[in-house]
C-alpha cells in the first residue's frame, strides 16, 4: 500500500530525541514494525500471549508469528490481514504516532505493568501506545491522576469529578481517564476548563469517536491533550479491550481516585490494577442513599482506599512524603475561634457598653431566645461576658479592637 | 424539707435487686446520699476533682467536703444548698431514680471511664445516674450503639440518622443519644418508630426540658425509653455539661456512629470518648460538597473510622468478631450475573429463536445503537449470544428456560 520511502518516514516520525530517561537507545525500525504488527494481532492483555511469549523480546515474538512457527496456530487468524507499515501510515494521516519503549515520548512508569501483569497473568506492558495529539505523552503523566467512575453516573459525581478534575488541572496535574460517558467526561471537562489538561486512554483506535456522543469532547482532548491506545487506528472497542485499558490509566498516573462506582463497576477494575500496580487508590465518598457510592464505599472499608474530599486530598496521596500534607484545624487558636456558630453569632450581639438583656441579643443574633440563654452562659464561663445591671456586655478583654 | 420515713423510702427505691453482675453488695442508704450529694457538688467530669479524690470512694470524699476540710475550699461554694434527701425527693416526684453502682440497673461498662478518664485527665466514671423511664437501663443498654452528630445537620443526615436508627432498633439494638435537635432527634425518632427503643443523655437535670423545642419527644422518650443524667434534677445544662455528658453516650453503648459533623463538632468530641473507652467509631460518609459531612470524613480519613453506610455495617463493627459479617456481592455466580446493565438489557432483547438485526434489537432495548452494538460484541465474545441469517440470536446454552 504504501511506498518505501513514505514508510522509512513514518517509521522515524516519533524517534527523533536521542534517547530516553532510561538512557536507551534509539528503537531500530524494525523493533517500531514489529511492535506495530504485534499491537494489531494481539489482543491487549491477553493471558496466552502473556504466558506463551513471557521471556522473549517483541521482534523475536514478531519473527516467531510472522514465520507461522509450529503450534502458535492461536495467533495466525488475523495474521493475514496485518500491515504494520499500513497502520503507521494510517496513524500518521489521523494525526496519531506509534511511541515505543526508547521513544523521547514513552512513559517508563508504564513498564510497572511487566511484573503487574506476570502476578495477575494477564496485562503486561503494552508493546506501544498510538498517541493523537500535540504535547509530549511522557511530559503530561510526569504528574498525573486517574479519575474514573460510574457511565450512569449521578450529578453529584458528575459535579465531584469535575470539580476534582479542574483543581487538580490549575495545580498542573495532567488529568487521565477512559472516554465513556459519565465520570470519565466529567473529569475531561473539568480538566480543560482549568489551565491544566488531560488525556482519553480509549479502548478502540485513537481515530475511532466511541461513544459518538463524545466525538466533540474527543476533538477538543486532541486539541490541547491526548488520545492514547494500544490498539491500531481503526481497531473497535469491546468489553475485553475496555478492561485491558483500565490497566494502562492505573499504571500510567501517580493513583487513581474512583468518583462513583456501583459494587460492579469497570472503575473498580482499575482501582485493581492501581493497587497492583502499588499506585495509592483513592475514593470520593457520597450519600450512602445513592447506589453510585457504593463501590467507592466499598473501596474505604474494605480496601483500605483513602478518602478523596478534596484535591488537597488527592496531592497528599500521590506526592512524595510529606510534600502536600493536608491541614486540618484541629486545634483553634483563640478561644473565640472555639466558638460554634451559635456561640460566636451570640457573642457577636453582645454590645461592647451598655449591657443589653438577653431578649434584645436573641433578637440582634436572630437566634431563638433559648440558644441564646445557653450561650450567653457559656460565654461568660468562659470569661468572654460579664452580666452587669440586669444585661450581658464584652468582658474587658474583650473590648479591645478586633 | 423531707421527712425521715419518705427520705428512707426514696433512698431503698432503685435497690431493690439483691446484687448486680458484678456480684457486689447492694449499696448502701449512706453510699447512695453521698453520691447524690457529690453529683449536686461537683461539676461533671470536673479535672480537679478527678486528681484530687483520685483514690477515694465517694462516701470518703463527701465526708471531707460535708466536714469542709481544709484546702478543699474550691468545692465549698455549693455546699451550703445541698440536700441529698432533697434531690431524691424531687427526683422521686419527677418520676426518676437514682441509679448507683451496686443497684440492679447500673450499667457496668460505664466504669470504663474511670481508667478513660485517669488518661483523659478529665472525666471519670459518673457518681452515679439519674434515670427516667420505665425500662431497666442496663438491660436497655445490653445492646446499644450510639447515634450522634450535628444540630445544624442537613436533610440527608437526618434521614440517614433515622434510617441506621430505625434499622438497627428493629434489630433489638438500643439508640443512645443526646437531646439536641439535628442528628440526636433524628435518631431518637428513628428508633421510637421502630420496634426498638432509645436513651437519651442530657446535659441537664432529667426533668429540664432542653433545648424546649424537643420537649414533646422527650416526653415520648420517657414513655418507651429513658432519659439519663450525672446531673441532679434542675440543673441547667452548660457547654462544659454538653462535652461531659458526650463521655457517658460514649461509654455506655458498644460503639458510636457519626452521621454528620462539622470540622469543631461536639460529635467528634464522643467519637473521641469513644475510641478513649475501647469501643468502635464509626462515620456515616455524605456528600464531599456538604460541610456537615467534613468531620466525619475527617474520621474516616485520619482516625480510622469505620465507613457505615448500613445496618449491617454498624452491626458488624459492634459484634464480636464473625457475628455479624457483611456480605458483599464480590464474585458474580454466573456469567449472566457478571453483566452490566446495559448487558443485561439488550441480552434480554436478544431473541430465543428467530435472529433479529441489532437495529432491532436497540428498539426492544431502549438503547442507542451503538451501545447495543458494543454490547452484541460482548454477549457473542461470551457465547451468549450467536449471529446468523444476518441477526442475532441466543447461543444454544441460552436458550433453557431461566
């Protein structure tokens, strides 16, 4: 289909930085073919393939499938139909680059998936990410969440994921999730209203808008994040192919914090693979009235996930010790500050000279008049009020100035 | 102001058990007066006195305050209105009794307080307790979970306060709370529309209806359950009151659960006295947009609070190890089971016998098409389903009656 010069091109399109972090070299051609053909004949994560080819390198794999060795009879249906250079090719006119371990581009932390994947025996590193979009993949997940959840999602999960997602964004954390309906757009949304970004780990072809509904949130993800896949452009989604990716979200970010998950739910597939990927797993809790908190419930007390209120929250988890803590206001500062609402807007009505009586307080707090009589005597044990010709004022300390 | 015969009477009125659990004697008349005394005397849960009577049996401490020892002229001030005699009466006349250790009713597990409170520095175990009601208190407390949280809740945390309260009643649970309206109402009308009961523990004589506003529940309190105080008839409640009395809910009950609390909450003060007594805390979540639930998230997040969002949960935490397990629906039994609900819709559509186009099959579901699109793949991948004639239809295994 393609001529050879235009191939040797497309070949080299996403290898031009020298080497990565790991200081590898540069992949070969042939290593970028080989990976490309294995992604189209191989099903993502499949245990078979796992188990079968565990210690060989993808070109022997290649070589091993290309050549129709004996007894690798399972592999050969789809092998007449596969063009690597075809994929590329494709990939390249849809806007899209094939990125492999050695790539400027890659993400090491993926390779996480290798020994994940051998204790779980499915999943494994994928032998390459198609990637539709201008910034660099690797850059982006340098500091990343997941943010995954329930399709049928409620519109407090929704608002949740959004919310969380556009914080985390304006704090420079990259916002990664599926590209169904639900919490996973939520979170999209949210990221790019924010000054952050985000990127879609969809489980068909980068070029492939599932669900159409999203096709305009996918088209503004393309235009200011990323569209990733192991599978080649053209490639549909299934059931099978959606769980595969859940593991590529987990181990690709820093945790993965589940919104709103039924007790069934795909997002507790992936908080799985974070967990096994020693990702920390976070989960929002909600009303325990809705169905959609269940799974994430679940997650707290059973799983020991920790709880995501807030995005403050969220950093402390994924950040190296001690870098994000959360503050609490466990203690107040001032005896004032002690004070609940009732005590401070009563305290607030008390006059600074001419006691009042505590009718008048009641009505100046807009407090019933028993509230009233109960605070005033707290307050004056505390030493806040003093009680002086038949009416409550400021004690002198607190006269002054606030 | 009482004679001789009518105190002697009042005195024997809740003793009239030959000998509690513990196997103790049965108090006697002298034990019971100065206990009385020292709870019109000392002020709950007081730090001073907890150091320094620490060692003495309240008929000792009495002695020395009665005899107005020296350097005990903080405790003096009280002294000269003091009339046992005279509280019981009023007691008596109020429909209440007195309730020391040794009577039949005296709930053991309260002493728990007394090592709480040598480590707390405050609190302690109560001289004894002012109960009325019909029911005994120890019997009613035998199985008992507390219910508490904020008075200025929302509506979810009132409903979810009543509904744990209902449930857990239903199960022959006792509901223990304070008097404040919000979450302590709340669950003292849940239990009272169940078939169980409720206790609830003031911050002020038992006969003071505080705040007025729960006056009528109160009142259908001390019909069905019991209203309990360490403070003699007519004392008004106070702040300090409010945080003593919080270490009686939580030592009398064999857990405490937070529905709803600000960050400064009185209901994180129990959860407190409860992890202080040994006993579970357990936190209803909510939504993380509502101020109401930050205290019990907080619990949850920092203090390891047990996520109650069931009956079954709360029973669980509370029960001896294994009694009371929840069960939740990890594993599906069958492949069916397995199915999401879109799944199940369109495997539902899916005729038996005469294979039908997916278009239809989306009209019979009441789903998109694509959906249903993905979904045939899924049913097929799992030989659920087969495609033939240009239609789907069930695989053979499927098609058995259900």
């Amino acid at each position: 289909m393609t001529n050879s010069d235009q191939q040797t091109d497309l070949v080299v399109a996403s290898s031009n930085a020298p080497s990565t972090a790991l200081d590898r070299p540069v992949p070969s051609d042939e290593d970028r073919l080989a990976r490309a053909a294995l992604s189209r004949v191989i099903e993502p994560g499949d245990p078979a393939t796992l188990k079968t080819f565990a210690d060989l390198e993808p070109l022997e794999i290649w070589e091993l499938l290309r050549t129709k060795a004996p007894g690798l009879e399972r592999w050969s249906s789809r092998l007449a139909k596969v063009s690597p250079e075809g994929d590329l090719a494709r990939a390249h006119s849809a806007g899209a680059r094939f990125v492999i371990p050695g790539d400027d581009e890659w993400p090491d932390q993926i390779e996480v998936l290798t020994e994940a994947g051998q204790q779980a025996r499915r999943g494994g590193t994928p032998y390459g990410l198609w990637v539709r979009g201008t910034p660099n993949l690797r850059t982006l997940l340098k500091s990343s969440v997941a943010i995954v959840g329930a399709r049928a999602c409620s519109s407090y999960g929704e608002n949740a994921a959004a919310e969380l997602a556009g914080g985390l964004g304006d704090h420079g954390t990259t916002i990664v999730s599926g590209g169904a309906y639900g919490i996973d757009a939520a979170a999209h949304r949210g990221a790019l209203a924010s000054t952050g970004t985000t990127i879609a780990v969809l489980a068909c072809g980068v070029d492939i808008p599932y669900p159409r509904s999203n096709e305009s949130l996918f088209h503004r993800i393309v235009g200011e994040g990323l569209l990733v896949s192991e599978l080649p452009p053209g490639c549909s989604p299934t059931k099978l192919r959606f769980l595969a990716r859940n593991r590529l979200i987990a181990a690709t970010t820093q945790g993965t914090v589940v919104v709103e998950a039924a007790i069934r739910s795909g997002a507790l597939n992936t908080a799985n693979w974070s967990e096994q990927c020693g990702r920390p797993v976070l989960a929002v809790p909600g009303p325990i009235t809705s169905r959609m908190s269940e799974g994430t419930h679940l997650l707290i007390r059973e799983r020991n996930a920790t709880v995501a209120t807030s995005v403050a929250d969220i950093l402390e988890a994924i950040s190296p010790l001690g870098e994000h803590l959360t503050s609490y206001p466990h203690t107040p500062a001032t005896p004032e500050d002690a004070l609940d609402h009732d005590l401070r807007r009563t305290l607030d009505a008390v006059p600074v000279l001419r006691p009042s009586p505590s009718t008048r307080i009641a009505n100046v707090a807009g407090l019933d008049h028993d509230t009233v009589q109960e605070c005033l005597e707290t307050l004056a044990q505390a030493n806040l009020i003093t009680y002086e010709d038949s009416g409550w004022r400021l004690s002198p300390t607190q006269r002054r100035a606030p």
